[in-house]
C-alpha cells in the first residue's frame, strides 16, 4: 500500500485511482453518517477526491493516507452541511431520506434501517465517532487525528455514545415489552 501511495504522489494516477477505489465504500459510510441527501454524499466524496488529488503530494507519512482521506472528507461534509443550513429542500421535508436508502444493501435491509434509526437518537458529533469506530475500523487515536481533537474528547464521546446507546436500546425494549407482552420489563 505504502509503494501505491509513494506513486501517486509521484503523479502515478492508475495509483491514486487504485487507492480512491480501495476506500471508497468506507468514505460513503462516513459521508452517510454526516450527510442525508446521496447527492451531498457524492458531491462530499468527489471533492474530497479532487482536493486529495491536489494536495497528496503534501501527506508526509503514507500510512497515514486514509485517516487523511478521512479528514478531508469530513471537512467536505461540514462544507455542506453549512452551505445547506441555508437552504431549505422541500422534496427532502415531505419524503424523508429513508425512501432512498431501501435500495442500497438488500441483504442487511433490515439491520442497516434499524441502525441508521438508532443513530438518529445521537448528536452529529457522537454519531460520527461511533460510525468511525465501528463501521470504519479506526481506533481513538486515529478518529482523534481524523477530527482533529484529543483523544480524551474521542473515548468520552464514544463512551457517552455507548451509554445513550443502550439507554435507547433499553428503553425500546421495555416499551416493546409493555405493548406486545402486556407486562412490564425489568
């Protein structure tokens, strides 16, 4: 990996192409976590890939390269999310965003809505450390670097996630419990 990125940075853009193929899937599950509209996603990803295009040859220590795509990505997305503050889309208040996300991953359909649904009960800033940790696979020192934020910062809002987490968790199964079983949870 470490021989792919020296390459692009050497201006190799079947490397760089390889690279952008390779941490594709995980930019969109970070993008998703931030963003609502697939049309902010994709415009969120293909400017972090113009401006990682620009800028690789300034990434200093190549295994680096993902938490640094990851950056700039989430950078992307702030972009958006302060440019979209101002606009206000019509179709999106009426429809909502789950209508489009039935036709991404038929095989977990129902545990990808169920996850997405629990999210929603986080702030954006938990939100975005969970999905790092979990979905993406980075540690607290690497989403810290992401976020460019202390690593304390990372662990208690990821502890402070887990804990809203299973409050949710919790309380959704002790209100199942009281509607369907006639009883109450303990």
């Amino acid at each position: 990996m470490d021989l792919m990125i020296r390459r692009a940075q050497k201006g190799d853009k079947e490397a760089f192409i390889k690279l952008i193929e390779k941490y594709t899937q995980d930019m969109y599950k970070v993008a998703k976590s931030r963003l609502n509209s697939e049309e902010d996603i994709g415009d969120a990803i293909q400017e972090t890939i113009l401006s990682a295009y620009k800028n690789i040859c300034v990434l200093k220590n190549t295994s680096y390269f993902k938490t640094w795509l990851i950056r700039i990505l989430i950078n992307k997305c702030n972009d958006i999310i302060t440019n979209n503050k101002k606009v206000v889309y019509v179709e999106e208040y009426y429809e909502g965003s789950i209508n489009n996300e039935i036709l991404e991953d038929e095989d977990n359909f129902e545990n990808n809505i169920a996850f997405r649904e629990i999210l929603k009960n986080l702030s954006e800033s938990y939100r975005t450390v969970v999905v790092l940790y979990y979905v993406n696979g980075f540690n607290t020192r690497e989403i810290s670097e992401i976020l460019n934020e202390k690593e304390g910062t990372i662990k208690s809002r990821l502890s402070r996630a887990r804990e809203k987490l299973k409050n949710f968790y919790l309380d959704d199964n002790k209100n199942f419990s009281e509607l369907y079983l006639g009883g109450s949870a303990k």
